[in-house]
C-alpha cells in the first residue's frame, strides 16, 4: 500500500485500540493490541505519517531509533539490592525504570494526556543483544520490568533487507505478534502530502510530468544512486530559500539532495524553464483578478456606488460598511462584479496570450504556482481561525481576571478601608459595562459565536465548573497555595448554580462566586493581609499596590496598609491592574507550553505564537493607559481587529482567488484539461478542503464545486492523462 493508505490504517488501529468501554476502561486487552510494523524503502515518510495520525487523534507521541540505543537504555541501570529468599537475606539484581518508559512518564505529565504512539523506528536494525527485550516488548509491552502505560500504542518501523545491510529478519514467532504493513513509493500520495506541505510548486509539476523520477534507488558500477521523498521535500525548502535570496540553483547543487546526476540534470533543466515561466506569468495577479482588462471609471464608480450605499459582507462575517473595507478588498469586489456579469468575451491582459499554445508542461508549471498560491492563502486562512479564537479567549480571561479584582477592591473598601485611586481598580460598575459591550463589539466580523445562555445548558455549564474546580486545585497544589480568580461567570453558570458551587467550596480554601470569592483571595492565612485578618493587618507581609511584576507598582503606604515592599514576580499583587495581566499572561503562557508538548499542527502553532504576541501587547498597553480604561480597550480592540482584518481579507482573497482563478483558465482553454488539473490538485489538497469546508458561502467555492462536478469524471481524468503521456511521462 502506499504511504497515505498506510497512516489511515495507522488512526484506525489506534482508534481500535483505544476504544474504551462505559466504565472508561479499555475494551482491547493490551496483550491483544498487536504492534503495528511498517516496512517500507528508506525516505518514505513513514515517520512523518505517524506523527500526522498522532496530530489527528490528537495524542501524544514519542519517536526514537533503537540504533541509537543500547541494552542498557532500554532495561535500565542494575543494581544490587537485599531480598529476603528462602529464608535468608540475599543480594538480588534489580534495574532502574527504562529510559524510554520513564519518558512516556514524563510526557503524560507535562501535556496531562494519558494517551499516546511510541514510535520505535530501524527495530530491524537493533544489536543481538537487544533481540529478546524487543521481542518481550511486543509480545507484552514491557521494557525489562516496566509496563509501558496503558493507552499508550505501539508503532514500529524498518528497511527491507536490500535498503540495508544492518538488517536482521524477524522470525515467524516474532512476526506473529506484529501487524505487519509493508508500503511502496506513491507519486500520487505524495503529491496530496507535498500540496499540503507546500513543497515547492516547480518540483510537484516536474513530477507529474515525470512521476518515474519521483523515487529511484539503484546500484551502478559508481555506488548507490538514490532518489527520494525526503530528499525532493528537503530540497523544496532550499529552494525556497535560494528564491528570496535570488541566489542560482544549479544541477551540482541539486545533486546533493537528489543523488542521482541523470534525474538532478534532467530537473536543472526544467527548473530554468519554470524560473522563466514564473518571471512571464505573474500568478500573483492572476489570483488577485489582475489579468483582465476592466473598462475605464468602472471600478472607481463600483466602489462610489457602494461606500455611498453600504453593502452586507457577502460571507456574513462582518457589519461593517463598504468604506471600512481595505483599498485591496474593494478593487477585488468591483472586479469580481465586473467577471460576473461579463464572464463571456474577457479580453485578457497581451501577457498572458502566449499561453494559449504554449506547450502543456508551460501550463503544468503555471497550474502548479496557481494552486500553491491559493493553498498559501488557505493555510494563512486556518492560522487567523486558531489566532482570532485564542485572541478572544484570552480577552475573555482577561475580562473575568478583572472583573474578579475589582470586586476584591470593593471588599478591602468594606474590611480595610477605602484604597486610593492610585491602586488602579475603581469605579467597578463602569468598568463591568465597558467591559461588557467592549466584547460584544469584538465578535462582531470575527466568526465567533456567542456560547449558548446557561438556562440551555445547565448540564454542560455544571461539568465545566467541575472541570474549572479541578484546574483550580491543580493550579493552587503547583504554587503552593497562591492562586487566581477562577470566575464562574467564564463558563455561563447561572447566579444560582454559583452560589450552590460557593457554598459547597467556601470550606475547602476557594470559591466559584460570580467573581472569584473571598476565599480565593485570603482565607485567615495572611496571603493578602496578616494580624489575623484576611484583608487588612498593620504587619500584612504584602502590601496593596504592588504587582505580579516588579517593573510596577506603587509603595503600599499610599492605602496606609503597610510598609512599602515588592511582591515576587509570583506572587499576587491585590489591587494592581498589571496582577491581573500577569495573571492572564501566566495562564495563557502555561496553557500554550501545556499543547507544544502535544503534536500540533503548523497552523495552531503559528497561531500560538500570534497569541503569546497579544498577551504581550496587551499587558503593555493595559498597563501605559489605565485606568483610563476606555482608551486601554480601545487598544486593545485595535490589535484584535488587525487579526480579525487579516482573516476576512484571507479568507476573501481565497475565495476570489479561486474565482478567478477558473476564469482565467477557461478564458484560455475552456473547460478542458487545465481545469480539470487545477479542479484535481484542489480536490486532493487538505488545506483546500478544510477551507471549502469552514469558508464555502462565497462565489469561488461555488466555481469549484461547478467544476468538480462537470470535469471530475473517467473521461475527463483520461484525456488529462492522455495529453500529459504525450510529454513522455
């Protein structure tokens, strides 16, 4: 089978395995889930593939080459320790936990999930004395004495013989514990991975014009000649980077990751005839509409018209008017407006006419930089998905963080006298309706969606607070009892269900009331205030006014409860603003460390980055203009809608881009083979369908479907082979 077969039956055997019955136990025994072996010539992606199902299921996962391992690593360390045996003390043998068991361990409790694929790849290739650990591993899932932890699944993989000499055959005993999966090189699955990764446009139409040079290795009379998955991957990013450094690749250069001369010439060929293509044909224009010629005064009078009229945004993402719009977005409406009521008799732009007959794999060359184009913008599209969602979860924290200190303000107004209006938190009603319609105006345009009212979803709202009760006490156990606002009003409880889960809690140190509780913030423990009181106490050890951060804060004297100190950069500031920032910023901070110990996708990481950007920026601009909190807001809402922007316009320029994109196309060929390959590399493209899938209201998904179900047939996929077999592929 080839590669990709090869990961869907990977998801389903984990999901299999993992099945669990109504009692959460696991409905496989462990000594019936038999490890998965895959066999298969080196540069494959077998590794890859792995970690693509460990992203999917979202598990964990753990990779090692048991080459690099010695028996030792893998049992553990002896040492002798005295038994009682037989009636007498003996000196015994014992060994320490497995490294790669005691690492399962440790992943487990950095990302808090139980479940996970230990990957153990060359386990063909391991020394004679590691043959018996490995076949007691997976025949019982033991390293020496150690149980591998349920929920965690077993994959391995090895080179046939011929790929290396270092190999040892399993026998028939140890082939009869494993579910052996044996996976030849596939252009075609390939191509679906190199769309998604983005591997460079001119090495995917290379290969469909030459899918025999996509894998090769062989002996000559000089050595082994080889070309590989890895190795063209591996080259796409170098040629990317040889690109924006306008630096020349040649056929010596490309020999160095395609180690075969005849291939790496015969591509330093096509790769001079593609430089040229992408320097005549800019592709850029063509998504962006710019290959056609619009009639004088009719984009100027389209967007006259409508900023004087206002316009509803086509994907119902946004209520704003036609002149908030980006110059950009406006010119691509009145273009696409123009293509749609005057799609018959285009006249094209003179540069593009010579390829009404150029040769097919000049097309080929400008099809491939098309899609990758457009698949750029796609995966631009999922990263401002992740980012505008963690964006807004973040400003939700922060709203309830201080929403939550400004009622412990009014409480030290009611138990330890009035604090000054340097101490930042005041004016609490106010504050709560800023806060209030400041995030109902960030939903706006964004694509999120208010959560369901509590009275819908009291179940659901009882077992977040569950869940918040339980990350609170985690929280506190790892500070060793200082602690943040876990606000109820976060997961849409009703004042009701708050105050049942405050009087159930209040006895045990915390609170889920509306804003945090009194418990949460002094419990008769002098955490925020000494001489027996939780709030004030002239010896209090931490005095108002002084915050999370060192780099703020003013001298407890201005509240006249205590002296002046500074608070350790963890430790809670009482009436601070920048306490309630840094608390936000540690979450955020805590979380996101929490998910990079699990695979992610490119897409949520780029995004996580985003949103540690934000929690920054925020705290800078919170701190440089409260308490005017108005214009802190403001600030705030300003970065939002940068990203909320971005993803509006990406997802836009996505959909027209694929408008134009068929336009164009049919202009020149009509419905013939050029769109049946650009409609092909769309259907087979992952970031193509996620972007059908989660933006699929606008005209250009529209055009693709059309397409899809016109040219996608048995005909229309032969006469594309047809024509290509004509270029000797």
């Amino acid at each position: 089978m080839d590669i990709q077969r090869a990961g869907e039956e990977i998801e389903n055997a984990v999901r299999a395995y993992l099945q669990k019955d109504e009692l959460g136990r696991y409905k496989m025994d462990v000594t019936r889930q038999r490890p998965l072996l895959l066999i298969g010539p080196p540069g494959l992606g077998k590794t890859a593939i792995v970690a693509q199902a460990a992203t999917h299921l979202k598990i964990g996962m753990l990779s090692y080459t048991m080459t690099h391992h010695t028996r030792q690593s893998v049992m553990g360390l002896p040492f002798i320790e005295e038994d009682e045996l037989g009636g007498r003390i003996v000196s015994v043998t014992r060994y320490t936990m497995s490294e790669i068991v005691a690492t399962i361990y440790r992943k487990v409790r950095e990302s808090g999930n139980s479940e996970g694929i230990l990957f153990l790849d060359e386990i063909n290739c391991v020394s004679e004395t590691l043959a018996p650990t490995m076949l007691m591993l997976l025949q019982s899932k033991t390293f020496g004495n150690e149980q591998i932890p349920p929920g965690w699944v077993i994959v391995s993989a090895g080179n046939p013989p011929e790929y290396n000499n270092s190999v040892h055959e399993f026998d028939v005993v140890t082939l009869d514990r494993l579910r052996r999966i044996d996976i030849e090189p596939s252009y075609k699955a390939f191509k679906k991975y190199a769309l998604s990764k983005m591997v460079y446009p001119g090495i995917i139409s290379y290969l469909n014009l030459k899918e025999n040079n996509f894998y090769s290795i062989k002996t000559t009379v000089d050595g082994k000649r080889f070309v590989t998955a890895r190795g063209w991957e591996d080259l796409s990013f170098l040629l990317y980077a040889y690109d924006q450094l306008k630096l020349k690749v040649d056929a010596k250069l490309i020999s160095e990751y395609i180690q075969d001369d005849a291939i790496a010439q015969d591509f330093a060929n096509y790769l001079e005839l593609y430089s040229k293509y992408k320097t005549d044909y800019d592709v850029a224009k063509v998504i962006s509409g710019d290959f056609f010629e619009v009639p004088a005064g009719y984009i100027e009078n389209y967007v006259a018209q409508e900023s004087s009229n206002g316009t509803p945004d086509e994907y119902g993402m946004s209520d704003s008017d036609f002149v908030k719009y980006t110059d950009e977005a406006k010119q691509q409406m009145a273009k696409l407006d123009y293509l749609m009521k005057n799609r018959t008799g285009l006249r094209i732009a003179n540069s593009y006419l010579p390829l009404v007959h150029a040769p097919f794999d000049e097309k080929y060359g400008l099809i491939e930089i098309m899609v990758s184009t457009l698949i750029k913008i796609f995966n631009d599209t999922e990263v401002y998905d992740f980012a505008i969602k963690k964006i807004f979860n973040c400003i939700v924290m922060f709203k309830n963080t201080f929403e939550g200190q400004q009622t412990k303000g009014e409480s030290y107004n009611q138990q330890g006298g009035a604090l000054s209006v340097n101490s930042g938190i005041v004016n609490s009603d106010a504050n709560t309706d800023a806060l209030n319609s400041f995030m109902s105006s960030l939903q706006k345009g964004s694509g999120i969606h208010r959560p369901a009212p509590a009275d819908g979803a009291n179940q659901q709202n009882m077992t977040a607070a569950q869940q918040a009760k339980a990350d609170f006490l985690a929280e506190r156990a790892r500070r060793g009892g200082y602690t943040y606002n876990n606000a109820a009003s976060a997961y849409g409880q009703s004042e009701q269900e708050q105050d049942n889960n405050n009087n159930s809690y209040t006895n045990k140190g915390f609170s889920f009331s509306k804003y945090g509780g009194n418990d949460v913030y002094g419990s008769g423990n002098d955490v925020y205030g000494g001489g027996g009181s939780s709030y004030s106490g002239g010896n209090s050890k931490y005095a108002s006014g002084y915050s999370m951060s060192s780099n703020y804060g003013g001298p407890g004297g201005d509240t006249g409860r205590g002296s002046a100190g500074k608070l350790d950069s963890n430790e809670y500031a009482d009436s601070n603003p920048s306490g309630v920032i840094g608390t936000v910023y540690e979450n955020v901070s805590a979380l996101i460390e929490k998910q990079e110990t699990m695979p992610l996708s490119d897409a949520e990481k780029t995004a996580n980055a985003i949103c540690l950007n934000f929690v920054k920026t925020l705290r800078s601009d919170f701190l440089a203009t409260y308490p005017n909190l108005k214009v802190a807001l403001d600030k705030i809402k300003a970065y939002f809608d940068t990203f909320k922007n971005r993803r509006q316009d990406a997802i836009r320029h996505g959909d027209y881009g694929i408008y134009f994109g068929y336009t164009f196309l049919e202009t020149l060929y009509g419905m013939g083979n050029e769109c049946i390959l650009f409609t092909s590399d769309l259907a087979i493209s992952n970031s193509a369908k996620k972007f059908f899938m989660n933006h699929g209201t606008g005209p250009g998904v529209a055009e693709y479907r059309r397409h899809y179900q016109k040219l996608m047939t048995d005909n229309g996929r032969a006469g594309l082979m047809q024509e290509a077999n004509i270029y000797g592929n």
